[in-house]
C-alpha cells in the first residue's frame, strides 16, 4: 500500500481520504499489513494500474491510456472511443487493398501476354519483310 500511495504522490491523509476512511484507520492498515482490498484496489486505480483482467500491463495517467512498455503517445479517451471506427476503417481498407492486388496482378498478366503477343507479331512481320524483299 504504501508503494501505491508514494505513486499517487499522496500523503497518508491524502490516501486516506481516497480510501474513504480516517487517517488513524489507514495508518492501521499500513502497520498491520491487513488493508481493505478496494481501498488497494483504488489506490492501484488511483497510482495509474489498470487492474482489470486482460488489460495486464496497460497503465493510466493524467487522463491518457498506455499500453505495455509505452511512456509516450497514451490514448485520450476522445481517441479509444473512436479506436472501433478505426478498426472498421482498417478492415475496409485491407478489403480494398485486396482487390486492388488481384486487379494489379491481372494488369501485370495481361501486360506480360501483350509482350508476347508483341514480340510474335514482330518475328511474324519480320519473316514477312524478309519473304517480301526476296521476292522484290
């Protein structure tokens, strides 16, 4: 507890209030090492820890959500509430994106037959420019 209360910078009577109880109360649970689980867990809250399962890692501070190992670039919640329309302008995107490839790889075959066709075309004019001046 007192970890998590010299992360919320408080002092004892400032934690105590966070906690809902008295000074004398709080002090108790310091010395006894017995202390109210909420109050731990508001504290935790409190310090910055998001303590809710699947979210291991995940930190709170001065109104901005951090992922694991992150100290830059946290999340307002302007932007988590917007993080589902992003998904879904992602997901469209990746959509796109593949049709896109498969018209792209179609282009990039139609040009490859073209190419062939072009260089028979040109051996077949060829042979008939050489037939033509034998004759002429």
């Amino acid at each position: 507890m007192r970890a998590l209360q010299r992360a919320c910078r408080f002092t004892t009577e400032q934690a105590a209030k966070a906690c809902l109880v008295s000074p004398r109360t709080y002090r108790r649970w310091l010395s006894s090492g017995n202390p109210d689980p909420t109050a731990v867990r508001l504290l935790a809250i409190l310090a910055g820890f998001v303590p809710w399962s699947g979210w291991d890692g995940w930190e709170m501070h001065n109104g901005y959500l951090f992922p694991p190992g992150y100290q830059r670039g946290g999340i307002p919640p302007g932007e988590f509430f917007a993080l589902v329309f992003y998904r879904q302008q992602v997901s469209a995107y990746q959509e796109s994106n593949a049709k896109l490839r498969v018209e792209l790889q179609a282009l990039k075959d139609e040009c490859e037959r073209l190419r062939v066709c072009g260089r028979a075309l040109r051996a077949q004019l060829d042979l008939t420019r050489a037939k033509g001046s034998a004759h002429g």
